[in-house]
C-alpha cells in the first residue's frame, strides 16, 4: 500500500506532505525485468532470476530515495509542471554527473540519452502509455535531446507544456489518419457494390453513366434507348491480399497475389521480389478521371502511415553507434533488422507532420533540437542525396 512505501522510503509527514507523488511513483514504478517479489515470515525481499541473488533492498529503493532527498532541498511546488520538471532534470543530472563532465573536458564524449531505460523513464513522467500510443516515442525522444541540450548548457528545464501539446498535435495527426483510412473504406465498398441493386458485385463500369453495375443491372438499363449506345469497360474489383481493405491495382505474376500500390511496394522493395514483374490492372484505373471517388478508393496511403505509426518496434543507437531494434510490447531487443514495419516519425510533408506539430506547440521559449543543424549540415554538405539529385 502508499502507506508502507511512506514508511520504507522514509518520508516525513510534517516536512514532506508536497512529496507524497514521490512514493506514488515509487510504488507505481514496474520492477525491472527478471526481479520478482516474494514475502517470507512478513518480510518482504526480492529475488533477481537472471542472477538468482535476493535483496531485502527494493531495487528502486535507491532511486526514489535520493530522489526524495533532492527534493528537499529544491522544493518543488507541488503542481505537475513543477514536478515534471523536476523528475526530469533529476533524470538528466544523473546522467550528466561532475565525473562526466570531467571526462567530456579531457575528451571523451557525453553518454546517450535516448535509450529505452530513458525513454521509459520518460513515458511515467509525462505519464502516458506508449503500448496503446507507440508514435509518443519520438516525442519522448525529441524531449530527452531538448532537455539534455539544457542540463549541459546549464540551463533549467521547462516548456514541459509545450511536448504535451507536441503530444497532443500528434495524436490529432494520427486521428486524421484514421479517419481517412475509414472514409477510404466506405468507398471502397461502395464501389464493390453494383449502384443499382446495391447486392451484387459490380463487374461493369458504364463511361456515360459513370456507375457501376453487376451483369443483371447494366442489361437490363441497357437493354433500349440511348442507353443502348453507353460504352461498357470490365472492371477488376479484387481486393489486395495481404491488406484485405484496398482495391487491388496490381497483380504480381510471380507472387500470384493481387496488391494494392502500398502493399506492392512494402513487400517488393528488398531482396528478390524486387524483380518481380507486376501486370497493371487498366480496367478500373482507367476510369480515375471519371469518377471522384475512384482515387481516393484506390488507396491515399492512410493505412500505411498507421501501420508504421502504430508499430511496436523502435530503432535506438548503442555506445558504439549500431542500431539496437526494440519492441515496446514484448520488451524485446535484437541486432538484425525485424522483418516487421519500423516506427518513424510520420513524414513533414503528411498532414503537418511532426515538424509542423512541433512549431504549432505554443511555447515561447523553444530551443532548437541538436539534430536539426547537424541535418541541415547534411543537405547542404553537397556529398548527399539531396544535393546529387
């Protein structure tokens, strides 16, 4: 219970009632992997099953301990701006300690910020739930450069307002992805259907009606008048088979399978499907300039852009600047690259995208991300891509 962590922490009532989230965070902290709780004869104690060693220590003990001591002699006023900052700088300063320091100004280099440890960290600060919303990584990420620019500019931390509306503008971002990937969808089935008996599957497109028709429909509309003169165009309406919501456009000879254009080039751009021969589907894209909604049934790309929003995996660097791939969900870590889609930021040029979001956050004193000079130096350096295209 929150009274026993008040206990064990040794939290005062009298000087320490501002403090109390402190031993709310400790007891709500997960232990670390491998570290289970057990209770012998009333004593609590943990046991460790990588190693097989037990502690009577909690192994957060240490942490929130220091941490209590910290805010004591800060005193942050109990309000969550305050206190998020706080807990970040405390997260920031213990990284960035006086042997660092020493180290960085005899040559060495500042340790890495953007782990998983720190990221996590980072999730129970500003207290969201990067399983169910996996694309606040990269918020998270941008924050832990920002505010470590700030510790080692010696500077205190703040606009801790402006990453919540950051987080905010990305959650509208993905919304409007998601909305656009279900009107997508209506479409689509609509356009299956045959507009006359909305039963049938539509097999015919009449150019002058610009509609659709199963077989039984079209004859009989057509069978006097002017309409016996419309020109009729066979319409292929499978579905892709690897997303199963997109009109397919393409079919791959030596796959056998239909696709839609944004499973075709997700699953042909590497290895030896990349010499895979597609065969066009003309019939239905033939008619795009005569029916509005056959564009945008066709695909907009929004479920693509979920897909990698919402993927559980996360590329981080390690000490040596290699690529670490880890799963939020399943806690797992690896070298190879996973077949599964990565997660990236979701471009700029897509509905604002996360440079967008970033300069609509309504903070005034905004300091510039590290990484933006050291991109732009790329684009200008005139060895890139950029510059040989």
């Amino acid at each position: 219970t929150l009274k026993e962590y008040i206990r064990y922490i040794g939290f005062d009532p009298e000087t320490d009632e501002d403090f109390v989230w402190i031993c709310e965070a400790f007891r709500s902290e997960p232990l670390p992997p491998n570290f289970y709780q057990y209770v012998s004869e009333s004593r609590v104690y943990w046991a460790d099953a990588s190693t097989q060693e037990t502690t009577w220590k909690h192994p957060h003990y240490d942490k929130y301990r220091q941490m209590l001591q910290a805010a004591r002699m800060q005193k942050p006023v109990a309000h969550w701006k305050s206190i998020m900052a706080f807990r970040i700088e405390y997260l920031l300063t213990s990284i960035f300690t006086w042997e660092v320091e020493e180290a960085v100004q005899n040559g060495g280099e500042y340790p890495l910020v953007e782990t998983v440890d720190n990221v996590l960290e980072m999730e129970r600060i500003f207290g969201v739930d990067i399983k169910n919303e996996p694309y606040l990584v990269h918020v998270l990420k941008r924050a832990l450069r920002h505010y470590a620019n700030a510790i080692k500019e010696k500077r205190r931390v703040k606009d801790v307002e402006d990453f919540r509306n950051l987080m905010n503008r990305y959650r509208d971002l993905v919304g409007q992805f998601e909305a656009m990937r279900e009107e997508e969808a209506k479409r689509v089935a609509k356009l299956k259907v045959c507009v006359q008996c909305d039963e049938n599957d539509a097999v015919l497109f009449c150019d002058q009606c610009k509609d659709f028709f199963c077989q039984g429909c079209f004859d009989r509309l057509h069978a006097r008048g002017r309409r016996a003169n419309h020109r009729r165009t066979w319409v292929e309406m499978g579905m892709c088979s690897e997303c199963v919501e997109s009109i397919a456009l393409f079919h791959c000879v030596q796959c056998a399978d239909l696709y839609c254009r944004d499973c075709y080039q997700e699953w042909h751009v590497r290895g030896g499907r990349r010499n895979h021969i597609p065969i066009v589907l003309r019939s239905f894209n033939s008619q795009t300039h005569m029916l509005a909604d056959a564009t945008p049934a066709m695909g907009t790309g929004a479920a693509k852009v979920l897909a990698q929003a919402r993927s559980p995996w996360f590329v981080f660097k390690d000490e040596n600047n290699v690529n670490l791939y880890y799963n939020i969900l399943t806690c797992e870590s690896r070298r190879d690259m996973p077949l599964a889609i990565i997660n990236e930021p979701i471009e700029e040029n897509r509905g604002g995208g996360l440079a967008a979001g970033w300069s609509a956050a309504y903070g005034a004193n905004m300091f510039p991300d590290p990484l933006d000079g050291h991109q732009q130096a790329i684009k200008n350096g005139g060895g890139g891509m950029e510059s040989s295209l």
